[in-house]
C-alpha cells in the first residue's frame, strides 16, 4: 500500500535511519487494520494498551474501547501486532514529544503532535490534524487527482493538483479485507456482516451493506450476491 510505504515502517520495526513517523504509520493502521474513524483515533487513550501483553503468534485481538459517533462507547478488536506497535510508539516517538513539550508533561491521549510541530510539539493531536497528515500521505505517495478551482475575489481560474483519498477509504479496506478473510476462515455470511458493523461503529446493518456491498459483490458469486441482498 502506498500509504504505509510513505509512512516508513512501524514503531516496532523502525531505526535511526528509518523515514516517515511512527505516529503517522500507526495512524494508516488503526484505519486499514481496526476500522477506526478519525474521532475514534483521537478518542485513544494509552493506558488500556499499556495494560496489555500481546503476543502475535497466538494471532489473537485484544478488546480496546473507543468513543463513536454521539459519544457512544463501543469495544473493537485491535490485533496484537498493532498492539505492539502502539506500544513502541508510547514507549518511543510519542516520548520524545511529551519531553519536548515539558519536563512535567503529562498527557493521556495517545495521539500527540510530533516531536518536530513548530510550537505544538507533544499536544494532543486533533482530528483535522489526522486530516492534513492524511492529505500530504496521499501527496507524497503520488496518490493526487486534478482539481479545478476559482477564485471568488479575482476570479482566476485553474487546475491544481490534490489529494485523492481522505482517511475513510481506510475503513473500506478494512470491511472488504475482513470479509474475505472471515469467509476464508469459514465464518457465516451473516456473523462476517455484523462483525463488521459492530467493528465500524454501524448502528444500522443496511448501513454497512450499502456502504461496502457493492465492493464484495465484485467478488461473489451470482447466488451469493442474491443471498447477500436478502440480509438487508
């Protein structure tokens, strides 16, 4: 993918000579690998996960609460490897920023402003922060598409580049990859579908279907696509 080849390897693999930004890695992560929206990312707190012991060869998820829309409170699973490298980054890139911000700093959100932010360094980070951060991975990756724009005061008019994607298509990846992968693994159709609302904060099954059906349908057969319309 080339937003996680833009963003360097993750916190547990990184070295002094490693590129990119653990946070910003772990930011395309908790996306692509979890489903998190950008608020639930923010909503992060770093006392659940340092409470935690993972252990990738057991290939299990941990259990981690997130805030949804409207404040709802919901538990999605967080796969160990990505607990690993939250881990990292507490232990890592996210305390050289706290200790740029201050001696006595102490600050529970798990998403900081990078230790390089101008005057911001180790504050908590905002979702317009992840927005921006977003557009310049897309930038950097060459993931850009022609826009054209108008200037209300002049008047001028041109073509300038931007970014292609925000960070929600990282949930789409999520559900189909899921999907696959859960079906592989022998799930039922219907367990897969709800596993994946509840993972992406859907109170409304027909919400998911409508938004991801029609990836998943690419792939079903025609029986199945029939069965999967039947589920709505």
């Amino acid at each position: 993918m080339a937003l996680l080849e833009w963003a360097g390897p993750p916190a547990s693999k990184r070295n002094v000579d490693s590129q990119g930004s653990a946070r910003d890695r772990l930011i395309i992560d908790l996306g692509w690998a979890v489903g998190l929206r950008r608020s639930e990312k923010i909503s992060l707190s770093i006392y659940p996960f340092e409470a935690l012991t993972p252990d990738p060869e057991l290939l299990r998820h941990h259990k981690i609460k997130v805030v949804g829309k409207g404040n709802k409170v919901r538990t999605v699973d967080v796969p160990a490897w990505l607990v690993i490298d939250i881990q990292a980054y507490i232990q890592g890139e996210r305390k050289r920023a706290l200790k740029r911000r201050g001696r006595s700093a102490r600050e529970g959100q798990l998403l900081l402003n990078s230790e390089t932010s101008t005057n911001r360094a180790g504050h908590p980070m905002e979702a317009s922060g992840i927005r921006s951060m977003i557009e310049r991975a897309c930038i950097g990756a060459g993931l850009i598409e022609q826009r054209k724009f108008e200037n209300p005061e002049s008047g001028e008019r041109g073509v300038r580049a931007g970014a292609r994607f925000s960070d929600h298509p990282l949930r789409h990846t999520f559900a189909v990859m899921t999907w696959h992968h859960s079906l592989a693994a022998g799930w039922k159709e219907e367990e897969t579908w709800k596993y994946i609302q509840h993972q992406l904060g859907h109170e409304d099954l027909g919400t998911t279907m409508d938004t991801y059906l029609k990836h998943v349908n690419v792939w079903a057969t025609p029986g199945r696509s029939a069965a999967l319309k039947s589920m709505r």
